[in-house]
C-alpha cells in the first residue's frame, strides 16, 4: 500500500513549503513576538525580508515575481507564522493576501507589470481598505467617494478605518500602495456602485489619520485610519470598470477567510501543544495535573477541535480556485468554525497553564488575545451566519452532495 495522504500537505511541494516556513519562523519569527506584541511594534523589516524566499507573492505569477502558489499553499504559510506570531501573521496576510492575491487576479496586465514585482519583493508593503468609521459589515453603506474630473483622474474623499498595515511606523508613514473601495455612483434603483482604486503614497491628499493603538491582540500589525481629502487618483489606477468592486470583493473575501481560519489553525497548534506540554510537566498532589479528569476534557476537547479544524481548512483549500468564487458557504463555514475554536482552545491551554498561563512569557495569554480577532476581522460571526444562512437556502442541495 502507498502512503496515505496527509490532507494538510496533500503535495511533496507543500510539505517542502511547510518545512522551510516552520524552520524560518522558529527562526526568524517566534524569538521577536513577545517583544513585539508588548511593545506594539510591526516589524517591517521581517516581513520585507519574506520578499527574498517568494513569500510576498505567494499566489502571484511567476513572470510579475511571485510564486504561483494555490490555496493550500497559502493556508501553510498562514497556519506556521501564527503558530508563533499572530500578529506578525496578520500584516503579512494583508499584505500577501488582500493586497497581493487582489491585484494578481483583478488587476489589468499594466496595473500588474508595474506594482506586482514591487510588492512581490517587499520593497512595497501593501494593505486594503474597505472598512470605515461608520461602515464594517454593511459594506455597501459606505461613505468613501470617487469622482472622475474632467482630466480623466479620480477625486476620492473619505475616511476609512481599522486598516492593516495602513502605516508602516509610528510616525504616520502610509502603506506603499493600498486597494480602495469608494462608491462612484448610485444607479436609478438607489444601488450603490463601489469601484476599486490602486492608491500609491505621495498621491496628493493620501495620508495616515492615527495608527490605532491599545487593541487587544495582534498588536505587532500596525492598524490605521487612513484618510483621503481631495486625493487624486490617476485613470490607470482604477481596477477592472467602474462599479465592479463586488466582483473582486467576492473572490478575494473567499481567500481572506480562509488564510484567516489558516491562523486560527497556528493559534490552536500551539496552544496544544504548550498545555499538553505543561500538563506533563506540571505536578500537584503528587500527581502530573495530565492525571485529572478535569484537565483531561481541556487536552481531549482541544485535540478534537484542533484535528477537524485542519480537516476542513485543507479540504475548503483543495476545492478553492484562486481568484475565482464560488466557495463562499465553506470558506465562512470553515472561518466561522476555527475562530471560534481557536479562542477555546487557547483558553484552555490557559487554563491548564494556571497563573503561568497568564502571563506573557509563556505565550498562550497572547494567543488568547489574538485569537478574539478572528470572530471580528475578515467578518464577524455574524455575518458568517447570515452568508450560510442564505446561501443554504438558496442551494440546500449543498448539504446532501
Ligand atoms: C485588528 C483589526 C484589523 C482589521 N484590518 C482590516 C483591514 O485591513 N481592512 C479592512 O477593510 N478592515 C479591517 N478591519 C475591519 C473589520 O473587517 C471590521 O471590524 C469588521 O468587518 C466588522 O465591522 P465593524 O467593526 O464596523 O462592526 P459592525 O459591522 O458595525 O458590527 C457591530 C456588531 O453588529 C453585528 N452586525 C452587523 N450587521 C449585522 C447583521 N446584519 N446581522 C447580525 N449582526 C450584525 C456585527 O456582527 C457586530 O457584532 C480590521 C479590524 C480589526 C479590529
């Protein structure tokens, strides 16, 4: 009999891939995120330095510098880098995943010749704005606009907010280049048109309005407000027609969640094995504490969980095409599941940790305040419920097949 598959590696290629991740981040990532996550620092100079191993452009052709990676590809790396750095992890999927996966599948051949290979090697640092002030879920509700002047360039003004990597530094240093949404019309219907611009810095009127500071967790990514007043956007740097926005939102969502889910896997990973760890090494009246029932549910509960997370983040990458969409029931299906999950999990490594789990040094306290990102970031449970909801009974067939 062959060897079975590993549905987490289903390729020698991944499984290379996966090896040379976890070495560099056992490396290169885990001995700087404590640090970083204290002091709330992005450390830019880690993640440009992904650029030199084809990790920038994971999913990105080849010809424009990337790596022409599939979906399971960008799980791995997104599953390892959490494993130690959630945070870290986070501005690297804004930059990989919302910025670089976009422009490699919607962007035209002139927007990608020029940018890709910047943002492919890291010399660039991307991010994408959707979300506002105002508007997080009810995307088309937006307030941000896009006037086209008569010299053909575009006038966009608003404010959007919540954006990752949307400053570099503290010092206000914006994003190199960030992928707007802005409403450019609204049709007799009263339907809004939102269309997708390529906004790069020294734009006249593109700025940082704060870097947001004191969240939660995923404190080592850079969250800002970014602001636009009169800023002047070149004709070549709208993406696809005017009013195509969901097109692209669409298929790019599908990958955000499911990379999202990807890092809810490192969180769990690692809370797992800490406390398995702990749990062994760990004695109180006069036994290991892995002896006691209660602990026990934590490990057995935690295992799980852990196992059908993976199963159903690699089988919702196996199915997923890049680019295309069509997988939104299983990529809010798998992101739903996982986030939660991985708050548990962590929570239970932290229980079992007792007081050290408590604290910083022993990293499941900053797992833990990560991993609640991942029921708000990317959409929130709930509209995770509302798409499976509606799409179910728009194709109940989806449950029997
Ligand atoms: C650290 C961090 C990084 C982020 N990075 C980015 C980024 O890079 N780019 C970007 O564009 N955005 C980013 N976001 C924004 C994120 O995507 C939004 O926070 C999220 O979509 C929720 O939007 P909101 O915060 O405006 O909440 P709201 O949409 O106002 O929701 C508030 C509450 O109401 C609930 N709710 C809303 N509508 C419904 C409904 N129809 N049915 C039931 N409940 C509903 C929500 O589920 C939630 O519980 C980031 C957020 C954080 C915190």
């Amino acid at each position: 009999m062959g060897e079975t598959m590993d549905i987490a590696n289903p390729s020698e290629e991944h499984a290379m891939l996966r090896e040379m991740v976890r070495d560099w981040t056992k490396e290169h990532v885990e001995p700087q995120a404590l640090r970083h996550d204290r002091e709330e620092i992005f450390n830019l100079p880690l993640l440009r330095s992904m650029g030199e191993m084809g990790l920038l452009g994971l999913s990105a052709e080849e010809k424009y510098g990337g790596s022409g990676l599939d979906a399971a590809a960008c799980a791995i790396v997104h599953e390892e880098l959490a494993a130690s750095d959630p945070g870290f992890a986070l501005a690297y999927l804004a930059h990989a995943m919302l910025f670089v996966n976009n422009l490699a599948f919607n962007g035209n051949e002139e927007q990608k010749a020029r940018i890709l290979p910047q943002v492919c090697s890291g010399e660039w640092i991307g991010a994408m704005a959707m979300s506002e002030p105002d508007v997080g879920t009810d995307v088309l509700g937006l307030s941000t606009t896009a006037v086209q002047q008569d010299d053909g360039t575009w006038k966009i003004n608003g404010r959007k907010m919540w954006i990752t990597n949307g400053c570099l530094d503290d010092e206000g240093t914006p994003a190199d280049v960030v992928w707007v949404y802005a409403k450019t019309e609204t049709d007799d219907k009263g339907r809004v048109q939102m269309s997708t611009f390529l906004v790069e810095a020294g734009m006249i009127g593109y700025s940082v309005g704060q870097k947001i500071m004191d969240k939660t967790g995923m404190r080592a990514s850079n969250t800002a407000e970014l602001v636009f007043e009169d800023c002047v956007v070149p004709a070549e740097n709208l993406v696809g027609s005017p009013g195509e926005s969901l097109l692209h939102m669409m298929a790019n969502l599908e990958a955000e969640r499911l990379t999202l889910a990807a890092m809810a896997l490192g969180i769990a990973r690692r809370s797992l094995e800490d406390m398995n760890r702990y749990a062994a090494e760990r004695t109180a009246f006069r036994s290991q504490i892995r002896d006691f029932g209660q602990m026990q549910r934590y490990i057995g509960e935690s295992w799980s969980k852990y196992r059908a997370m993976r199963a159903y983040i690699y089988d919702t990458a196996a199915h997923m095409t890049l680019g295309k969409p069509g997988h939104r029931l299983d990529s809010d299906g798998v992101k739903l599941f996982c986030a939660t999950a991985a708050k548990e999990i962590a929570d239970a490594a932290m229980q079992v940790m007792g007081g050290y789990g408590y604290v910083g040094e022993y990293n499941v306290e900053r797992l833990w305040r990560d991993a609640k990102l991942l029921e708000i970031g990317g959409g929130t449970i709930e509209s995770h419920h509302k798409n499976i909801t509606r799409d179910l009974s728009k194709t109940p067939d989806s449950i029997t097949r």
